[in-house]
C-alpha cells in the first residue's frame, strides 16, 4: 500500500464539472504536499461504481460530483471513509458542499456547484490532521 489517503470521487460520463473536478485533484496531487494521496474515480452510472456510491451512504445523488476521504487501515487492510469530526459545525471554505458523516464534499447546485481548489485543500488538510 503506497498511499495513506484516496479520494473517491464519485462522477458521470459527460458531466463537465465532474471533469473539472477530477483536473483539480489530478493537479493538486502532483504536489510534493499531497504525495500521500491517490484519486479513485466511480462512475455512479455502471453498476460497480453505484454499489460503491450506496455503500458511501452520505452523499446526495442530486450532488454530484462528490467525493469521500478515506485512510488506509492495516487491521482492515482497506481504505475507510475518515469520520468528519466536525460534523454540524459552520464551515467557512466549503460551506454547505461539506458532507455530514464522513470528510468529503458534494456540489451545492444553490450556488454556482464549484468545489474549488480552497474547498479541496481545506478538506485534505482536515483528514491529515483528524
């Protein structure tokens, strides 16, 4: 096991913010910063890939694209979603696109449905420290 953290992110074909999500992971993982992480794409339209977006249980269908934080645990020997710590309590970067249960955002259609590269960051900083 190389990484300690993956983000699953959860998308469709053809879905133009789900590309420019995953451009914005990719580029955020080539810093040196983030090295520590990998990205796994789910396509929620094929089978497999909505058995993982059930199993997530706390993602909105009507919010895609999301994704999920998950950290490596040996006695599992699997990635586990990382439990938001902070769960209920105001966010000032990710606001409502923040995900109750598990640390991990979904795209909030009330306001312009961007996850930004600040929202990332802030997301990623919070599993490395919980």
């Amino acid at each position: 096991m190389d990484k300690t953290y993956r983000i699953s992110v959860f998308g469709k074909a053809g879905c133009q913010k789900c590309k420019i999500l995953n451009q914005r992971i990719d580029k955020l993982l080539t810093k040196p910063e983030w090295a520590d992480f990998e990205k796994a794409y789910v396509d929620v339209e094929t089978e497999d890939g909505l058995v993982l977006f059930c199993n997530a249980e706390c993602i909105n269908p009507q919010r895609i694209p999301a994704f999920l934080i998950e950290k490596w645990d040996d006695e599992q020997g699997r990635h586990l979603p990382v439990v938001n710590i902070r769960a209920g309590e105001p966010d000032s970067v990710c606001k409502a696109s923040k995900l109750y249960t598990y640390l991990g955002l979904q795209t909030d259609y009330s306001t312009s449905g961007t996850i930004t590269p600040r929202m990332l960051t802030s997301v990623m900083k919070e599993a490395k420290s919980a």
